[in-house]
C-alpha cells in the first residue's frame, strides 16, 4: 500500500519562492540577452560616423627685419602659396632693413605626422630647425626640443688662435618663437625679428666658436682655456656641459700632462742645488741711435715707476729662516710635486704652477696647498701678498707662479693685461679687472729680464720717426729680487725673459697683478 505523506505549508512556500526566484533569474538573463543583441545589430547596421573635413596642416611665418638679409624656409611634405597664390617648394626672400615678409606653407600629404618640421636658413648663419604641431600629440619648438623661443646668432670669421687676428666687433641676431594651437585647428607660427646683436651676444657667440673648434682637438690647455673664457662670457649651460666632457676625455687619455711637466720632471730638474747665480753681472741699456733726443730713451717717463728690490724675498720672509728665497723655491717644488698631476701646465715657453683648474686666483692656489697639507707654503704665499700690497698700495688680484727649469724656456715679450683694452694670447683666461701695477718675485737661478720701450697706441711715448729703433734694457733678476712697476711704465714698456746663452740653472718668479686700493688716493714707490 502506497503512502502519501502530505506537504508541509512552509516547504511549499519555499518552494514557490525558489520557483519565482528561478522565473525572476531566467527573465533577467533572457532581457539581458535581448539588450545585447539589440545592441551588436545597432552597431552593425548603424552607419560609421562622417570623418571631420580635413584640414591641411598650415605653417606661417612671419619676418620683421632691422637688417638686410636674405632669409629661406622650408617645411617637410608643404608648399608655400606667394603673393600671386601659387605654390613653390621654399621660401626664398630678401628682406630690406625695416621691412617685413611673411609666407605660408600649406601641407600636402593629409595623413603625414603630427607636426609640420622645417628648416630656416638666414644669410650666414647656422640653419635653424623647428617644429609645429597640428595634432595634440605633435611638437612644437624652436632649434631643440622644449624651447619655443631662441636666438640665433651670427659674426664674420675669426682667427681666435692668431694673436694679431681682428675680432669682429659687429654680429647679427635672429629672435625666433613658435606657437601653435592644435586644439583650435590654428594655423602654427614662427616669427623672426632680425636685428644686430648686442655686445655681450655676439662676445657669448665668438667664444662659443672657439670652445667647438677647440673641442675638435686634441689640446687639453687650449680647451680647458676656451672653456673658462666661455664660462665668463655666458655661454649656455649645455655647451659648458659638452666642453667638459671632452676634457674628461682628454684628461683620461693623459694629455693635461704636457712634456716636462710630469711630477718625475719637477723632482729631477727643480733642485735648488742646481741653481746658477749671475750675482754682479752688468746691466746693458740699447737707446735709439737714430735721433739723439728720441722720447725712447729716457730712462723714466711722467707717471712711470719701476723699481727692483733686492733681497726682498729674504726681508719678507725672515720668519720662515735666513734664507727665505731657497725656503720658498723648494716648499714650491715639493708642493708642485705633492698636488695633482697637471697642477704643472705649458704656457708658451714656460711653465705655470696652479690650482689644477687653472684658476689664477690667491685664494684657489692656497686653498689646493691646504688641502694638500702643504700649509706652510700656503703661509710664506699669503706673507708675500701682505708685504706686496704694503709696501706697493695695492689689492693682489690674481698670483702667476712662473717654473723655469732651465736656461732655454722664456716668457715672451708682453704687457701685463691692465683692462679689456689691451689684447691678450687666445689662451688667456684673464678677468680683465682694473690692475694699477705688478710685482714679481724672482727665486732660485739669476735670469735675464728685456725691457723693450713701445710706441705704439697704447704707448704714451712717441717715435723720432719712421726709422726709430726704440730702447732695450737688460736687467738681471737675482734670487730674492723682486720688481715693480705701475701702469704708466707697463703702457710704455714690455718686458719678458728671452733664452739664456749660457747654461742656467732652474728658477721660480711669482708674479701678483695689483689692483687699485680704493682706500688710498695716491701710489708709494719704496726705497731700494
């Protein structure tokens, strides 16, 4: 017999309501289903959205002019439309002092890039690129990447490395900036203001030259030079960067260590007990023979003052023993020999010792020496700068320390750089501050000093004539001597050390460029 077991009222309801929820569950999924069909037959059977007219990629620029100069432009895949509108491939005109041009080019491939590229060319300078965007996901910049304004520069060639060369005194300038709204479908812009340059423009641009031509080659003290003077005119930070990148490049290769001045060089050769002395030996005075009162031959000038004090070293310093002069030759040799390799570097026909940077400057120098424990050195320096500006009235504004390891090096005939007027060696480094005078301290060997009168323009002196030979002083230099002289006799005069005859032994100068104590009105000259 069957058994029918009745059902429970709440197994019912539960039931029902799983048979609702599963009806409920059913009805979403099938809506859903539906949604998504509906929503693929739209998609496949609604038409694609009309494409935006294009519109051309469109570049202008816009020419102002304080100088005649002829100006081209081109722009990749563009033409541009000229005053007739016809298309050309390039910009080409010459724009009139005070005149204004202006071209637009027109792109020609409607799919090509984001950004229209081109080129701009003016006279003699170096071509410029640029970049305009006509999408958001273009460029926009002038001569590098990020800079949407720039100035170009342009000067006449010139012989940096030639001493007698002219520096151009005149240059060019090209102010550029771009601008686009690629968002505004606006055409992109380039304008140019042609103008000359300034005076510290066209300075930053020629010594930029000489730092890339001297990067070219293989010249550690050229380049080093030509970077410093790049650095005072302001030359921009990424060519400094460039610069001293290749002199770490050299520096590796072991050319900042020029022939004779290796440490193993300075130990052999800077002995004091290879010194020679010329003690008592004559001093010889050439005049002019050409006329009997030549303005040449007077021994002293209005305004000049020279003087040669003997033994000054040994006065100065007598706190550092009885003979100051050997004292200070060997604390120079043994320093030059304690720094870093290159600290000793070939000028000319000598050898200067320094801060390994080159830096002339007291504080640079003493500093190296402390830092390489040679602090007393550092000391009998510091002592010879207090004495100097004393005795001659003057603030030392930069220290010269001259090695002369033998009678055949020199320091050719020169004037002492007083002031941007005077012209200096392409490897000059100097500040050209107001100087007012000189004072050189000789150790070590007895040498020979020529002091030549000059007539030219910045001599005060003038010539009997066409013919006039001038007048020609050697003055021997004795260890502990040391010599003055102003800024008169310095415009009047050169002087330098010429080759030795006779066999001569090493010897040290320490030479200080004195300038003008705004304390004191007038200038001593001591008693020998």
């Amino acid at each position: 017999m069957a058994v029918v077991l009745a059902k429970s009222p709440m197994i019912a309801l539960h039931r029902r309501s799983q048979s609702v929820g599963s009806v409920s569950k059913q009805s979403k999924a099938s809506a859903a289903t539906s949604k998504r069909a509906t929503s693929v037959a739209a998609l496949v059977l609604k038409p694609p959205p009309q494409a935006a007219p294009y519109q051309p990629a469109v570049v202008k620029i816009n020419v102002s002019s304080a100088i005649e100069a002829k100006v081209s432009a081109t722009v990749q895949g563009a033409q541009v439309e000229d005053h007739r509108g016809q298309l050309t491939s390039t910009l080409s005109a010459v724009c009139g002092a005070g005149s204004t041009s202006a071209a637009t080019f027109v792109s020609l491939n409607p799919c090509r890039g984001s950004a229209a590229k081109g080129t701009l060319q003016i006279d003699d300078f170096e071509p410029v690129p640029f970049s305009l965007a006509h999408t958001e996901q273009g460029l926009t910049f002038v001569n590098s990447k990020g800079r949407w304004r720039h100035t170009a520069l342009s000067a006449p060639p010139w012989d940096w490395k030639n001493h007698s060369s002219e520096k151009p005194t005149d240059g060019f300038a090209a102010d550029l900036e771009v601008s686009a709204s690629a968002r505004a479908n606006q055409p992109g812009l380039l304008k140019v203001a042609l103008r000359p340059a300034t005076e510290m423009e066209l300075k930053r641009f020629l010594q930029l030259r000489a730092l890339k031509e001297a990067e070219e080659d293989e010249d550690y003290d050229t380049l080093i030079a030509q970077l410093t003077k790049a650095k005072q005119a302001g030359v921009e930070r990424e060519h400094i960067e460039r610069g001293e990148e290749r002199l770490k490049e050299l520096r590796k290769a072991g050319r900042h260590v020029a022939e004779g001045c290796a440490k193993d060089d300075i130990r052999t050769q800077m002995v004091w007990s290879r010194i020679t002395s010329r003690s008592g030996a004559p001093n010889t005075n050439t005049p002019c023979v050409k006329c009997e009162d030549c303005p040449c031959n007077n021994q002293q000038n209005e305004g000049e003052q020279l003087e040669v004090y003997s033994n000054a070293v040994q006065d100065f310093l007598s706190d550092f023993g009885p003979e100051g002069d050997r004292e200070l030759f060997q604390e120079l040799a043994d320093s030059a020999c304690a720094v870093e390799e290159g600290a000793v570097w070939r000028a000319g026909g000598k050898f200067i010792f320094s801060a390994f940077d080159r830096n002339q400057s007291v504080i640079a120098l003493t500093r190296m020496l402390m830092n390489q424990g040679r602090s007393r050195c550092a000391k009998m320096i510091l002592r010879l700068v207090q004495q100097s500006e004393s005795r001659y009235e003057g603030h030392v504004t930069a220290i010269q320390i001259n090695f002369h390891p033998h009678g055949k090096t020199f320091h050719d005939q020169h004037r002492d750089i007083y002031s941007a007027k005077q012209r200096a060696g392409p490897n000059c480094t100097c500040s050209f501050k107001k100087a007012v005078g000189t004072v050189c301290f000789t150790v070590g060997s007895s040498r020979v000093c020529l002091l030549d009168t000059c007539t030219d323009e910045l001599s005060a002196i003038k010539q009997c004539g066409d013919s006039c030979q001038g007048r020609s002083e050697r003055q021997w230099l004795h260890s502990g001597d040391a010599m003055y002289f102003n800024e008169a006799w310095n415009s009047n005069h050169t002087h330098g050390i010429p080759q030795m005859q006779e066999e001569s032994g090493p010897r040290i100068s320490i030479a200080f460029l004195l300038g003008a104590d705004e304390s004191r009105s007038t200038m001593h000259t001591g008693k020998n």
